[in-house]
C-alpha cells in the first residue's frame, strides 16, 4: 500500500522487535494497512453481497437475464435479484444485448444517474463487440466505447449460468478493490460520461473535433469511392416480355474490379465461371450472357404465396378491375397486379369495399428498390374467405427522394407504420399520411438505409463473406472499421457543418409528436406528456411510449420505436440464403423455432419442389413450431400478470414450463434459445434418440397441468378480472382494419388463423380449434393466449404419436444453396401472430430484397385507439396483452 | 424524575435499535418468503465467510452497502424538502411505536413494555402520527420534480387520506365494545370475554383491506407501482434515503401487524384464558410478550404472502373501493355496533 495521501504512523520502526513480540503478545496491535485492509473486507463484502441491478433489457440477452431470475438459475441467492427499475437505486448494469446508436444516449444518461459505486457488465456478444450484428448502421460496435465495462460474458445469448458466472467474477474483482484507491473517492476524476447525440449519426462529444475535421475532408466519400457497390436488378415486366437474364445482369455488375479469390470463391459457388470484366449493370448484363450463352438465368414459379388467389382468379379479378375502373388500371406482373399509383386508392377501396371477395385485411407492405423504380408491394388477405391472397404492386420514381405514392391510410389503418417503415428505409412518400415521419431511424439521419445506393460505414462488400475478411496472406488482414476514416460507427454526410447544434439535450427521437387534447372533464385541469421508455419496467424491451395524460387519463399516446432497430434486413440482403437463418433467431427472440419456420417456407417456396422437405421433417417442424408456441404463450401470460402488478410470482412460475421446453430445444439443436434449427428442405440434425418420449412427457405430465393451475389461479381472480374486463377493447373491425394479427385479432372474435386460412407445412392433417375470444378485451387476448396453448398440446400429441421415421433432408446437407430468381412472400402463425417473409432473389447467392412482416410492429399500430381514455395502469397492461418483442417491432 | 427519564430514554433506544434490526431482518424475510414463493431458493450466500448459513447476513450487507453509496441529490430538485422528505416518513414510522405497547402494561405490572404507558388516547394518537407519513411521501414526489414521482405522490395523497377514514372507523366498533381507546383496556377486555374478531368480523376486514392500502402493500402499492411509475415516489432517491422510505414502509406493516393483533387477536392474551392476565411476575410477562410477538410475525407473513401473491389494483377502483363500498359499510358497522352495545348496556 504505497499510497502518499495517506500519512502512517512510524512507530512500528522505533520500538525494538523484543518488545515489539512482547506487545503482539498481550496486546492487539495492528498497523495501518491491516486495518485498512480490515475495512476493505467489510467494505467489499457488503457491496458484492448486494448488487442491485439496474432492471433493463436491451434485447435477446435480457431474456437470458430474467431467466436467472427465475427458479431454476435464481440470482437471488447472490443477493441480486432486487432489480431496480430506477437507476438511482441500482449498483450494477447489465448490458444485456444489442447496443444501437439510438439506445446509446440514453444508456449513457442511465450510466451517468447511477450513484457510485457503479458496475457494468457487458452480457453478450451484441454488447461487447457488436456481435452478429456488427456490420448493421445503427449498431454501435461495443458498450466498451463509451461506458467502462468490468465483466464481459461471451455468448450470444449468454447462458443463464453464465450471467452467474459473470457476476461471481464481477464479486472477484470487487474483493480485489481497496477503499483508499477507489476511483470514486477522488474528488478530482469526472466520472460522468459524455452523452453521445444523434446528430447526422451517432456521435460520441469526445471526437467531434475530430470527426469535423475528417468529414470537412471528404473522407467517406473517398472511402467510398473505390468500394464495390451492389448492383441493382431491373424490376419485374408484364408476362409477355420477362427479362430472362436479370439474374445475370446481377452477376455483371459485381465484376468491376479484377477478380479476387473471394470473387472466385462466390462465383463458384453460383455455379458459373467468373466474367471477365464487366461495368455498370445494366450494360455488362450481356457480357457474361455473351461468354456463356448456353446459361439461361432459372426463374421460380411466378406466385407470391404457397396459398393464393391463383392465375386463374387472378386474371378474373384485374378483368374486373379494369372493367371498373376504366381500361388499363391494372396489369398482371409476376403473378401480382401492378396499379398505377393514382389509381391505387380507388383500388383498394373496390377490393375492400365491392370486391365479391372481400378484401379487407391489408396483410404487409413492403418496397424492393429496383434498378428502375421503387416497388411498393401490397399482400391483401380476405378475413371472409381466408387464403385468397393477392399482391399489389406500385412503381414510383427510382431517384432518391423523388418517390411518392399515395397513401391508403384512410382505406387500411394498419398501413399507418408500415408506410412509415417504407419512408424512413426508401424514402418514398405517401402522399395524405397525416403524420410520416421516420419511424426506425430519427429524424436528421441523413440516409434511407435499404437503398441500393447507401453503403453504411461499416460496408466491405455487397455480399459476405467479405473480401477483406479472408486471411489472403499475412499482413493483408484488416478489417472495414479500421479503415472507416470516421473511426468506428459513424458517418455524417459531407457538407454537415452544424456541430454546434449537436448537444446532449437534443434526442430527435424524443419529440413527442401527439394529437390535440381531447376534453375529459370540464375541471380546468392541466395535462402533461409523460415519457415512458426506452428503459422502463414494463415497455419489454427498449420501447417508449409518449402519453399525453390528464391526470391519470390518457389523452394521447404515441409509440416511438427504432431503439433496437439492428439491420435486420439490410444485413439480411448480404447475408447468403443460409447465413440468414441465425439472424431469423433473433427477430422474436422467443420464438425462434417459428421465425425459421417463416424464412424457411419462403425461401423452399423459390427454390420449387426440389425442397420439398420429407415427411419427417414436417413432423419436427411441427412439433418445434408448437413447442415454441406453448413457449411463447406462457411467458406472454407470466408477463402480463407481472405488469397488472403480480410480482413476478405468475411469470416464474410460467418460466418454470418454458425452461423444460428450452430444455428439449438445446437437446436437438444445441442451443436453449437461438436454435437455428430449420434447413431449407427439412431441419438441420435428427431429433436424438428419447426426445420424443421426453417431449411426450413433457406435454403430457407439466404443460397440460402448468395450463391447468393458470386456468385455476388466475382467470377468475377477482382483481384479474377487475383490471382485465372491458380494458383496451378492440372491435372486430377495427382489428382488421389495424392489421392486427395473432391471438390479438383473434381475441377481437376473428377467426383468421394461417394454419386454417392457408396451410402450411402439413397443419391440414392435424385436429385444432382456432379460438377466438367474445369481446376483444385485455381478458379475451389473456384467454385466447390461455386457450391456445391446450391446442398446441393438442396438436403436439398428435405430431408426436404420428411422426414417421425416415430422412430430414430431401438431399444431402450443403452449405450454399441455389435459388432461382423470383420473388415470394411466406406466412406464417408464429405466437405473436402472422409472420411473413418477402424475398426477392436475382439467382446470386444472397437475397437482393428482404423483408419481414413483424406481426409485434403492426400490432402495435393499434395501440393508441386501445389505450385512449384509459389510465397509465391499464397503458401497462394493454401493452403486455399485445405482447411485444422488441427485436421482431425494430427488426 | 430522572430516574423515569433515564428508563423511558433507555427503553426509546432499545425499541429504536430493535424495530430497526428488526426492520432490516424483515427485508432479508420479505425475500426468502418471495423465494418460496416463487419457488425458489433466495439470498443464501451472504455470510458463508463466517459459516453463518441461509444468507442470514444478507441485511447487514444490504446496509453496508447503501450507507457506503454515493448520495445523489439530481440538480432539479427542491432540496430542503428533497432532504425533508425521507425524514419525515421514517420518524412518522417511528414515533407512532410510542404508544404500541409490546408487551403486558399495566399498574400492577413489574414493567411497562410500553414508551408511553397508560395513555388513554393511545389509538388515537397512532392514527394521528400514521396519517403524517403521508408528507413524507407527497413530498417527497413533488420536491424530486419527475413526472413519476409527482405521480406517485398524486396517488399516494389521495389514496392515503381515503383509506384513513374507513381505517378510523373500522376500530371504532372495537372501541365502543371494550368502552375504552386505551390498547390495554382493550386487550384485557378480550382476554375477558373474546377475541375483537369474533364479536367485529366486519370491523376487522375493513381494518385489514384499509390497513393494506396505508402501508402501501400489494395490492394497493400504487404510490411506488414499479410496472407503471418506476419507482413512484422514490424513483429520485437513491442510497440511504431511498432505504429510509424502505425502513418507513417496515416500521409501518410492523405497527399495523401490532395494531390488528392488538385490536382483533386478544394481543398477549391466549384463547380460553390460557394464560391468566392477573398474573403478575417476571416469567409470565416474558411469555406474555412471545405470544405477542408470535401473533405479530404471523400477522406480517401474512401480509408478505399477500404481496407475492396478488395484482395489483387500479387507480380508480382503489377510489371506488374506499368510497363506495369501505366507507359506508364502516358507518353501517359502526352504527350497527353502537345500537347493539348500546342495547346490551342498557338492558344490563
């Protein structure tokens, strides 16, 4: 203990050591560093036996961190089970998954209110370096960046014993620490950390001189300038004229620069010998087809779903239409009908409104950029007659900005966040949207992120694996970010000048934007505009609301989102078909046997019958799906308990049920929670031998039971249903007209299941009901939620009694597969509702379109009208019955 | 003179310290009954150094812990009554113990296990300190200047005041039956005939629900409600002070577990006249204030079980609750009561 500040009694050096023994003896002499030492003992014992911590989840890690809450893992015995929600009260944050730049201010001003002494655990790989999603634009690539981190807990996610694990060393270093050198005793150290702003991008204050100074220089840009760029395809024509070599075309472009070994690599993995040379897309198009002529692009079955309308009514419904509407409104393209886009609105209000069948469920909105316009698709669905679907297509100007649709806001509610998701990823506007603004990123981002044309700063390639990734001789290795002039994660567009703007008050995603006050009492009240989340005990996630409240009455609500917005799609349309797969994992992050599911099902749906997966295989689909389902259920009903104010006592309890689920999962894919486990034509490794019986008994001796004592518990709870009854109700049409999906429409007695309305995989041969709830009310989607899991178990029994033996791959495993050009879009009845998957492929290895209809997103567009004229009490538990995950809402 | 000032000065340190370490203890049970019930194990490592099993040394790391802590005081707050604040809920918790009396008391006892022995008022007196600790709370939420604590506090004002009127008249009927608003005469009028719950079951439900609602315990937790408001009104205080609402709220479910035992529960006295009161002497008192204490932790698992146990309730039905249904059936009961012994006395 060399430490100057403190001044030490010398005697120990004048009394001669005969005496000095004499007085150890008789009397108890210590020295000031044993004493010291002494202090340090209680003083660490009593902060590592109690680390409050800070009760925040970023993503799929915060999972994992409840988990160890619950009985089986039980962090209470450490003393650190007492999560506090306000960060005053907390010793100890938990980093616990994927850091976005939009999250990063705010876990900063968080890290800055905890009082000292104060530690950080960095749980998972997303935390710690940026994990999968590393490459994504709005992901800052570590929390060590801008926070001092003590433990790290590799894994993605990190096991609940390894959260454990992390805090026992986390309780190691603490017993290491000494009360004269705590840093939080010095008077001189700032230990509050600079707030990063959302300007042009993220910034960290600490290198905004820095970054003025690189981006004055044109960095980026020069950056940019020599990098491959992803080549455009030329969207889709009428029937008669298809471009039959746009899969080529694709190819073309990407050999502007002399062939590297990754080229090489990628090319033949296409199957094709590697182009010369080459330039701009469309011109080298007839390059390679040149040099090989013999090679005619494949193209998949033109037809946007497995369960359609088919050519046949189809060609019948744009006869109708233009005998409507007068000639030559509408146009059959790839089995979609392209409107032109003044005509858009009188055509959904025909198919809504005259249609015979009537089409009055707007399914998913998406938008493919193109080489010569940007595609707005529509998928609409008939809650009438279920299975009827068809697509829409609308072309707009390519240029960026220059796009403009009108919009069909006031035909389709449920439109509302999804043309609000087109505009902030595209850049195309709606024309009569009252409010479209950015929606995932914030306002001031300079970019629109799925534009061909945008390279993020962390870009390397338009496909992985990355050239610069593969170790082409020693000293060749680098990596994109080191090279980024802007350093890591940032980017701000040339010209930007207004630094001084940039301060850490100013959050645009905080401007609450809400309607005008609506009178509920005649008393001359005030109203104020509380800020619920990101961090906030029962948003599920980083989620905000901003309420407008007259006391306690709800006058206004707007849901901001985008904090966990991590790239989904855009690394999606890098990723190869394969590679993708974990990254569906991670989308509803408790459900990620059913996401496969989704992905799976699309991409089989491009690649035709060669993938039809074997009869066993169905059968483990299935079992998964509903396993997942069961899963999903009983964390949703446990949660939702929690937020009407049941202390986590119903969640633990349905947590129990999960993990022995959980169990089974990692016993055939390896891993509890991101299972990765589907394969396009079957699923990745046979079940091992006796999963089937333990399935069996799991279904039949805990989950039948586990659905019982909820049934007995809780659904007749008087305070239950005091809170439940009547609250956050949702009429029949307007769940429809929302867009809603899952238990939440079902709830609101719609009887609109996609394993009834369009089958899937083999749920034809299996006996369920679909249930459906009287009222549409908080009571009715906890019931429906209740209900359904007795069906799954149902159908579990039947799958598990039936499941013949044989393959689970139609051919052998390979690692990279070859699908054809076309475009599907796949559906699915994950637990949280109908999930689907558009993939537009140009025959290259990777998607060139990608995008995921999350059934949390579009759900979430009905919560305002639920919540209105309800109390901030009943605000928690509509949110919980709509049963959010915030990775599937962000993506 | 002295020599009383000195005894009741010393019996102030003692209840002090113990109601404290008791307090702390009880935090360290409110989570072991949260581990059963749950399922779980609960805090089991804290004191395993010394061998001292269960995690039994969980509290005193909890303490050490937040005495050592970084005391934030945000920028935005009103700081006098910032500071205020935690000081008036845990003296309004405390003071109230003067009159609860913790053991036999009495002329002829061999010592009074009471601060304040033989005051007639002495219920009275409870209610009037325990309706303080509702500054404590509105203060707190307004001077932190954050929307949820300005709630909290909201909530907590008017849930508080509410359910003082229904918890006032709900004893009443007790008070009219014993004849008497000392906690002694009353004890000793039940140990006499028959335990205050069987002559007013309804007082004593009313007594329960109304009690819960001013301890701020599940189900009526609104003021702090963590899934909606964080942490109500103490969302702003961080180490000590946010351990002094925490000890506050303990001293305040160990008075009214105190309050109930002694009301309805016969206090120190057994049923079927077990025990004889008239009995004087030091054995018999030591016993007489375990079979209290014992009716007391009884009380207090109860209301522990109740919060791991129940959802909470909603703004607007806790108003409805104390007005439309609490309030008047408190009247009926009291009217009712007083007709009755009335009749009794009048026909004796």
């Amino acid at each position: 203990m060399a430490n100057p500040t403190i001044s030490r009694p010398e005697w120990s050096t004048v009394i001669d050591s005969v005496l000095q023994k004499e007085l150890e003896q008789h009397v108890l002499v210590t020295s000031w560093d044993k004493l010291l030492n002494m202090v340090d003992t209680v003083y660490n014992w009593g902060r590592r036996s109690s680390l409050w911590p800070l009760g925040f989840g970023l993503a799929c890690c915060a999972i994992e961190m409840i988990c160890t809450a619950s009985s089986r893992f039980d962090i209470a015995r450490f003393g650190a089970e007492v999560f506090r929600g306000s960060p005053r009260q907390a010793d100890l944050m938990i980093v616990s998954g994927t850091v976005t730049k939009t999250m990063m201010p705010m876990i900063a001003r968080l890290y800055d209110q905890m009082p000292e002494p104060k530690y950080v655990i960095s749980m998972g790989a997303c935390a710690t370096g940026g994990g999968p999603f590393k490459e994504g634009y709005n992901v800052v690539s570590g929390i060590d960046k801008y926070l001092p981190v003590d433990v790290y807990i590799p894994g993605c996610p990190p096991t609940p014993q390894a959260l454990l694990n992390g805090l026992i060393m986390l309780q190691k270093k603490i017993d290491g620490e000494h009360i004269t050198n705590a840093p939080w005793y010095r008077g001189d150290v700032e230990r509050d950390i600079p707030i990063p702003v959302l300007g042009p991008d993220l910034i960290d204050l600490r290198t905004v001189e820095l970054t003025a100074e690189r981006t004055a220089l044109g960095l980026a840009e020069v950056r940019e300038a020599d990098l491959p760029k992803p080549s455009k395809i030329p969207a889709p024509q009428p029937e008669a004229e298809v471009v039959d070599a746009s899969g080529n075309g694709a190819v073309g472009a990407e050999a502007a620069k002399p062939p590297s070994k990754i080229d090489l690599i990628r090319a033949k993995a296409r199957g094709e010998t590697l182009p010369a040379a080459g330039s701009a897309a469309p011109a080298a198009a007839a390059a390679p087809a040149a040099a090989k002529p013999a090679k005619k692009g494949k193209r998949a079955l033109a037809r946007p779903s497995l369960v359609w309308l088919g050519d046949e009514g189809l060609k019948e419904l744009a006869a109708r239409l233009d005998a409507e509407l007068g000639a030559g409104t509408v146009s059959i393209v790839q089995a979609g009908l392209l409107v032109a886009p003044e005509k858009l609105v009188a055509v959904a209000l025909y198919l809504r409104d005259k249609n015979p069948i009537k089409y009055d469920y707007l399914a998913s909105l998406q938008s493919v950029h193109y080489e010569d316009c940007i595609e707005i698709n529509y998928q609409f669905d008939s809650t009438i007659r279920p299975g009827s679907l068809i697509e829409l297509r609308v072309r707009t100007a390519e240029a960026e900005g220059q796009g403009e649709v009108p919009s069909l806001y006031q035909v389709y509610r449920g439109a509302d966040f999804q043309e609000r998701e087109v505009f902030d990823m595209m850049g195309v506007r709606f024309t009569g949207h009252p409010e479209l603004k950015r929606i995932l990123m914030w306002e001031g981002y300079a970019y629109y992120p799925l534009r061909k044309d945008f390279l993020e700063p962390y870009y390397e390639a338009p496909a992985k694996v990355f050239p610069s990734r593969v170790d082409e001789g020693f000293g060749q290795h680098f990596r994109a970010e080191e090279v980024n002039p802007h350093g890591t994660n940032l980017k701000v567009p040339q010209g930007f000048t207004d630094w001084a703007s940039l301060s850490s008050g100013s959050d645009p995603k905080g401007q609450p934007l809400l309607p005008g006050a609506i009178d509920v009492q005649e008393l001359g009240t005030d109203q104020f505009i509380v800020s619920m989340g990101p961090q906030h005990p029962s948003t599920h996630g980083v989620f905000r609301l901003n309420l407008r409240v007259d006391g306690e009455t709800i006058v206004g609500l707007k849901p901001v989102m985008g904090y966990m917005h991590r790239n989904h799609e855009k690394i999606g349309e890098r990723n190869t078909f394969l590679m993708n797969f974990p990254f569906t994992d991670r989308l509803d992050y408790l459900t990620s046997m059913g996401n496969n599911f989704g992905y799976a099902l699309a991409v089989e749906q491009l690649m035709g019958e060669d993938s039809r997966p074997p009869e066993r295989a169905e059968y483990i689909r299935i079992i998964m799906a509903e396993l997942t389902r069961i899963a999903s259920h009983m964390w949703s009903i446990g949660f939702l308990l929690n937020d009407l104010g049941a202390f986590f006592t119903p969640a633990l309890y349905a947590i129990e049920e999960r993990e022995l689920i959980l169990d089974l999962f990692e016993w055939a894919a390896g891993s509890r929670m991101m299972c990765n486990y589907f394969r396009f034509g079957g699923v990745a490794f046979d079940l091992p031998p006796g999963w089937i019986e333990r399935c069996r008994g799991v279904v039949n001796d805990r989950i039948d039971k586990k659905i019982d004592e909820f049934d007995r518990y809780l659904s007749q709870n008087e305070i239950v249903l005091d809170r439940c009854k009547g609250v956050g109700v949702l009429t029949p049409d307007q769940a429809i007209n929302y867009s809603t999906a899952g238990p939440v429409l079902r709830a609101s007695n719609v009887a609109y299941d996609i394993r009834r309305a369009a089958p899937y995989s083999i749920y034809d041969r299996f006996d369920f009901d679909v249930i459906t709830g009287p009222n549409g009310d908080l009571y009715d989607r906890y019931y429906v939620r209740l209900l359904e899991m007795r069906e799954s178990a149902k159908i579990l029994k039947q799958a598990v009694r039936d499941i013949p033996d044989g393959p689970i791959l139609p051919g052998k495993k390979s690692y990279q597969i070859k699908v054809p050009a076309g475009e599907a879009y796949s559906r699915v009845e994950n637990p949280k509702g109908e999930l689907g998957y558009y993939v537009v492929a140009d025959g290259s290895g990777s998607a060139y379109r990608y995008h995921v209809r999350s059934p949390s997103f579009i759900n979430l567009t009905a919560l305002e009208p639920m919540c209105l004229g309800h109390t901030i009490a009943d605000v928690v538990g509509i949110l919980g019955s709509l049963d959010i995950v915030l990775g599937e809402v962000d993506r | 003179m002295l020599w009383v000032a000195i005894g009741i000065l010393l019996k102030i340190l003692v209840v002090v310290s113990i109601a404290l370490g008791t307090v702390a203890y009880l935090i360290y049970v409110e989570r072991k009954v949260a581990a059963y019930a749950q399922d779980r194990v609960g805090p089991n490592r804290a004191g395993k150094e010394l061998g001292i099993p269960f995690g039994l040394l969980q509290p005193l790391a909890d303490g050490a812990k937040m005495v050592l802590k970084e005391d934030v005081i945000p920028g935005y707050v009103s700081r006098p009554l910032y500071m205020l604040a935690p000081v008036i809920a845990i003296v309004a918790a405390m003071i109230g113990f003067a009159v609860v009396p913790f053991g036999p008391v009495g002329p002829n006892q061999i010592m009074n296990f009471q601060i304040a022995p033989n005051i007639n008022i002495g219920i009275l007196y409870v209610f009037a300190i325990g309706s303080l600790a509702v500054y404590g709370i509105i203060l707190a939420g307004w001077a932190s200047n954050n929307k949820y604590a300005f709630l909290g506090a909201l909530r907590s004002s008017a849930q508080l005041i509410s359910y003082e009127i229904p918890l006032g008249m709900s004893i009443l009927g007790m008070v009219l039956i014993a004849g008497s608003l000392d906690l002694n005469q009353i004890v000793n009028w039940q140990d006499r005939r028959v335990w205050g719950v069987v002559v007013q079951p309804i007082g004593f439900l009313l007594f329960l629900v109304s009690a819960f609602a001013e301890t701020n315990r599940l189900p009526f937790d609104l003021p702090e409600s963590e899934q909606e408001l964080v942490g109500g009104y103490h969302t702003e205080y961080s180490a000590m002070k946010f351990g002094m609402f925490f000890l506050g709220e303990y001293l305040h479910v160990i008075t009214v577990s105190y309050l109930t035992v002694l009301l309805f529960f016969g206090g120190w006295s057994l049923p079927f006249h077990l025990l004889n009161q008239n009995q004087i002497g030091f054995l018999s008192a030591v016993f007489k204030v375990m079979v209290l204490l014992f009716k007391v932790a009884l009380m207090i698992l109860f209301i522990m079980w109740v919060r791991w146990t129940l959802p909470r309730f909603r703004y607007d039905h806790l108003m409805d609750l104390a007005w439309k249904s609490l309030i008047p059936l408190s009247l009926v009961n009291l009217v009712a009561t007083a007709a009755i012994v009335q009749l009794i006395y009048s026909s004796r």
